[in-house]
C-alpha cells in the first residue's frame, strides 16, 4: 500500500491532557513516511474490517500507551501528497497517565502547551498530513 501510494483509511488522535497541553512527538528516523519529523497526533492504518473508533483506540494504545480513556471525534478528511493518500477520521482525548513509547514509532516526546506547540510549528518540521487536518488545533481545544 505504501509502495504504490494507494489510498486507505487512517486515524489520527490528539492527546492532551487536563491541563491542555498536546503530546507532541518525533518520529523514529525509519519511518516510511515522513521520517524523523513532529507529529502531535498518533494514529495509523486501519486494518481490513476494523472500525474507525477501534483503530484509534489501537493506535493510541501502540504509539503512546494511551489507554482507558474515550476518544472523542473530530471530524473526517481526506489527505493526499506524493508520499500518502487516505480518508481520516480524526480524534482527540484528555489523558493524564503514563506515556510508552513504541520504539520503533517514537524517538522523543512531551506534553507541549499549544502557545509552544505553536512556536514549534514554525521553527520544526512537522508531518504535513497532521497539519493539514488538524492545525489549528483549536478544534481539539475541548
């Protein structure tokens, strides 16, 4: 799928926590798509038959180690660049525990207010398809 750049379906899900701030990440340099930049959403593929929520929750869960929370939805869209082309159903959540990392996933992370994750914006690189679907994030404010 990545090979061919064939469409498919995605979740991302924005995790704060009950101060507001964003968990933001960096990618792992062998990531296939859009390697070793920022992202402050975690998500991924959706597996054949799997629903959206569920996927979420999945992905949540490898990525960040994000459980036992509802993920509440923000919206779909479709994103498409040379690299990807998906349809995405969009989440947020409010979540105070522990991060995991998923090794192979992420290299480095932190709870961001968004007046830094702002700031970060500018002066990092970040994955266009999260800033596309989901900046500002304003949306995800709760």
């Amino acid at each position: 799928m990545r090979a061919r750049n064939l469409r498919h379906a995605a979740t991302a899900v924005v995790v704060r926590n009950s101060a507001g701030d964003v968990y933001v990440h960096r990618r792992t340099d062998t990531k296939d798509v859009f390697p070793g930049r920022h992202d402050f959403a975690a998500g991924g593929v959706l597996q054949v038959g799997e629903a959206p929520y569920d996927a979420a929750v999945r992905e949540a869960e490898e990525e960040l180690g994000v459980t036992g929370v509802p993920l509440e939805p923000l919206g779909e869209a479709d994103y498409a660049d040379d690299h990807t082309s998906y349809h995405a159903f969009c989440f947020t959540c409010v979540y105070d525990g522990p991060i995991t990392w998923q090794p192979e996933e992420v290299a480095w992370g932190a709870w961001v207010p968004v007046a830094e994750l702002r700031a970060m914006v500018e002066r990092e690189e970040f994955v266009p398809d999260t800033l596309a679907l989901l900046w500002p994030l304003d949306r995800s404010s709760g």
